[in-house]
C-alpha cells in the first residue's frame, strides 16, 4: 500500500540554483546593457549635435555670399555655385535654393530645378527662420537657411545633410559593444552556474546526510565545512543528532529499568505461589507466611507503579502545574505530620525549624510529594536513634528547605547520580526498606518544574544535607536548555 496516495500535490518550488543565477546574471548582464546603451545615445547626441552646429554655421556664411551675389534672382554665379557644389560635397547631401515664390532656382542634384517646393519648413524659413531638423531614419539633418537679411528673406537655402558616417561608426560601436555584453554575459553565467551548483550542492550534501540519519542514524556525523553558514547548520544539526541519541539512549534505559523493576515482584510471586501448590501439605502456619510475602510483593509493585506515574506527571515538559499562594510552613507542617510515625517506627528524631514564615507561589501536591521523598529519605537512611532536621528560612527571591540527616551518607562518587531514575547506592538496603529509585528523580522533576535548584552535601557515615531552593514567585519563562542535563538545577 502506498501511504498517503490521496494526498499528491504538484506545488511548483523556487529552487535556490534558479534563483541565484537569475540574481548573478541581472547583476552581471544588466548594467553593462544599460551602460552600453547610455554611451551609444550619447555618442550619437554628441556627434549629430556637433555636426549640426557645424553645418548650420557653415550653411549661415554660404547664404550670406549667395545673397550678396544677387541670389536668388541671378543665379548665374559661377563662384556662388562651386560653393554650392562643395557645401553639397562636404556633407554628401544636397543643396537647394528656393526663391520667396518656393520656386526652386538652384538644386546641386540638379533634379527639381523650376519647380516649386512645398515645404512648410521652407515657409518658415522665409519668415526669417533657421530652421534645423535631425531624421535619424534616413541619417540626414535639414537646414533651413533664410537668405537675406531681416524679416522678410528674399529665399531660402534647404540642406541635406548626411549623417550616415555617424550612424554606421554608431553601428560598429552597437556591434563591439553587444560582443563584449555577449562575453561577459558568458563568463558571468558560467561563474553563475558553478557557483550556484557548489553551493546547492553543500545543502543537497546536508539533506542527503539528514536523509541518511532520519533512516536510522547511519551516518555519525555531518561534514560539511565548506562555509561558516553551512557549517552553522552542520554544527546546530550535529547537536540535535546528539540530543536526540541520549533522548533514544536514555529512554531504551529507561525502558529496560522499568521492565526489570517491575518483573522482579511478579517473579517473587510467582515463585512464591509455586513453591505453595508444589507442596502437599501445606500448613497454615506455611501458607500465612508465603501469603504475607506475595502481599508485600504486591505492595511493592503497587509502588512502583505508584513512582512511575508520578514520574510522569512530572516530566518538566507538562505545563499542568496548579500554581497557587501556598504557606510552605502550613505545608512542612503537614509532611513532617504524615511522616512522624514513620520516624518513630524507625526511632528517628525528626526535628522542624522556621526561621522565617513563608508565603510562595508553588504547586502544593507536586512540591510535597518532592519534600516528603527527601525527608523520607533522611529517616530511611538512617540509624536508630539519629535525627532529621528540617528549616525553613527565605532569602530575598527564594525560599530555603534545608533536610539534614545523621543518617549513612552517601560516597562521594554516587552523588551525582542519585537523582537518577532506579538509581541506588546499595539496591539490596533500598529493596529492604522499600525503595524504588525514584523518590529522588520524581523530586528533581518536581523542583524544575518550579525553576528551582537542589544542593546535596554528604560525608558517608555521617549525615546528608538536602539543600532546595524555590523561587518565591513562580517564573513563567523557559527554564535554561542546560538545565535538560542531568545535572541541571542539582548543585
Ligand atoms: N538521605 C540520604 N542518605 C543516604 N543515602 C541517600 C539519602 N537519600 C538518598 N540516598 C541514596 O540515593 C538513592 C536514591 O534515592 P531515591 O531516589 O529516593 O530512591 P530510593 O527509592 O532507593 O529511596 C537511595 O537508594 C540511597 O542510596
Ligand atoms: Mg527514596
């Protein structure tokens, strides 16, 4: 069966390789295209520019001699007409003379002599004005010169003027310039595409690695140095793996102990009430006895049971805590109450100091049950004939429980693991006296929750002092990520 069938979906994703050569190659094509272009429109201003003045000065000097040498009525002037023949030469256009009836009386073409133009430029210019026109289609300025001085010119002079010098050397810079766009375009595109693939290829490298480790941890470790950025991601990726190995590692752990620490009772009983049914004749005296040790089984696995779930409801992710203004004197009041005829059974001395009064935002049931596990620790741990003593002071943020014991103590090398869950320093004492391993870890549970810390000191043979301190207010913010290590909070 194909998994999830009905759920195809065709969704058209921007790829990273696209888009950065897009952006590579609008950084590298662009501006030289722009430029290119502004330096031909400029070129082709400045020249025609240039030209047209030039003619139009030119044109200017002519139209004066020709009016001079009785232009345009005689038009029989042989230096009039040579200069005529080079202005046209000069500018490989054509010149023509028109008189005021727009009749044209001299053309360098010679084409359209006697006939008449009519032009509206032509008739303005024998309102006496220059007139000059750039058509860079046909590559020619028109000048329109009025001859004779004033308002009223007795003609005009009409020049072509080429200027398609100008336009085919605009040509060939259009040409060079689309050659060297076309190059660079190459080069930066190539660039472009080298770049874009090393670059992808380390993110294709990191998902190929995550792909690998999402099917089951093959690889160790991802490597890809390459650059900082992806080696940040390589860095933050490698910590999630690590995390997410102890979580798997612990919780396998975890698993195990709990299977162990709950079959250990069911095996008793089972033994227990095997050994029974195998025998004959059983006295009642016998049976009494193996009864009273399947119900102690029982209890113990009642326990247990007990621990786990208040294990659980303290994993320090649950957010159901029930906070409320709590007098915590009231409240060890109370434990030391319940747990008094525990001490005397055990002939413990169990001693309650307040030094101050205390008002604290906390969850009552959670924080209890973590106290009275300390406490009870204290007298469990102990001799015949010891103490436990338990103060209460505050210091300006926090409120201070101090649990001191006579009791065994506890070797240095184990102190930090007895906050571990099923942990025990001697598991065959803790069975007899009806121990879990969890009391502890159910507190440390208990005292993150309320962002608070706990402190042990212990000489063996000498006595343990439990040190918990507990914010006044409840802070709501996230607890630190270090405090997810083993050790967090416990001092
Ligand atoms: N006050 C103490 N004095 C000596 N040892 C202690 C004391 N408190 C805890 N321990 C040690 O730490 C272990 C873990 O404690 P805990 O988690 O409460 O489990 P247990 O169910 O065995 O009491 C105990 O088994 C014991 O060896
Ligand atoms: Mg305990």
């Amino acid at each position: 069966m194909l998994e999830g069938i009905g759920k195809i979906r065709i969704k058209f994703m921007r790829s990273l390789r696209t888009d950065m050569l897009l952006i590579i190659c609008l950084v590298g094509i662009l501006p030289g295209f722009i430029l290119s272009r502004a330096f031909l429109y400029g070129y082709e201003k400045q020249a025609v520019t240039a030209r047209e003045n030039e003619a139009r000065d030119r044109c200017r000097v002519i139209s004066d001699r020709l009016y001079r040498s009785g232009y345009p009525e005689d038009t029989q002037n042989g230096t009039a007409d040579s200069e005529l023949a080079l202005l046209s030469d000069l500018y490989g256009g054509r010149v023509m003379v028109i008189n005021a009836d727009l009749r044209i009386v001299k053309d360098t073409y010679s084409q359209s002599e006697g006939k008449y133009l009519i032009l509206s430029e032509a008739e303005e210019g024998l309102s006496g004005r220059s007139i000059s026109d750039y058509d860079p289609e046909s590559s020619f300025i028109q000048i329109v010169t009025p001859i004779g001085a004033g308002e009223s010119p007795v003609g005009v002079m009409l020049t072509y003027v080429s200027t398609s010098d100008i336009t085919r050397s605009l040509e060939a810079s259009r040409k060079l310039c689309t050659i060297i766009i076309l190059s660079i375009a190459a080069v930066v595109i190539g660039a472009g595409v080298i770049v874009a693939a090393k670059i992808t290829g380390q993110f294709r490298k990191l998902s190929k690695s995550v792909e690998n480790i999402r099917f089951g941890f093959e690889e160790e470790e991802i490597n890809i140095f390459d650059y900082r950025e992806t080696e940040q991601i390589n860095e933050a990726f490698d910590e999630v793996v690590t995390r997410m190995k102890n979580l798997d590692n612990s919780r396998s752990e975890f698993v195990a102990n709990v299977s162990h620490e709950l079959k250990t009772p069911i095996t008793s009983i089972k033994l227990l009430a095997e050994s029974i049914t195998s025998q004959a004749d059983v006295s009642k005296e016998i049976y009494e006895e193996f009864m009273t040790d399947i119900i102690a089984e029982v209890d113990r696995e009642d326990r247990i049971i007990n621990d786990l779930l208040s294990l659980v409801k303290m994993d320090r992710t649950a957010t159901d805590l029930q906070i409320e203004k709590c007098d915590i004197d009231h409240m060890l009041e109370g434990i030391i109450k319940r747990l008094t005829p525990i001490a005397d059974r055990e002939k413990v001395e169990l001693i309650f100091e307040t030094v101050r009064q205390v008002t604290a935002e906390v969850d009552e049931t959670k924080l209890s049950l973590a106290l009275t596990n300390i406490i009870e620790n204290g007298i469990k741990y102990n001799h015949e004939g010891g103490f436990v003593r338990v103060t209460l002071d505050s210091e300006p943020m926090m409120f201070v429980v101090r649990v001191e014991d006579s009791g065994i103590g506890i070797p240095e090398e184990d102190i930090p693991n007895i906050f571990e869950r099923f942990y025990r320093v001697d598991k065959s004492h803790s069975r007899e006296i009806g121990g879990t391993g969890l009391g502890l870890a159910i507190a440390r549970g208990s005292i993150l929750m309320h962002k608070g810390t706990v402190k042990v000191e212990s000489t063996q043979g000498e006595g343990s002092v439990f040190e918990i301190k507990i914010p006044l207010s409840y802070i709501v913010t996230p607890a630190a990520p270090d405090a997810e290590k083993g050790g967090a909070g416990i001092e």
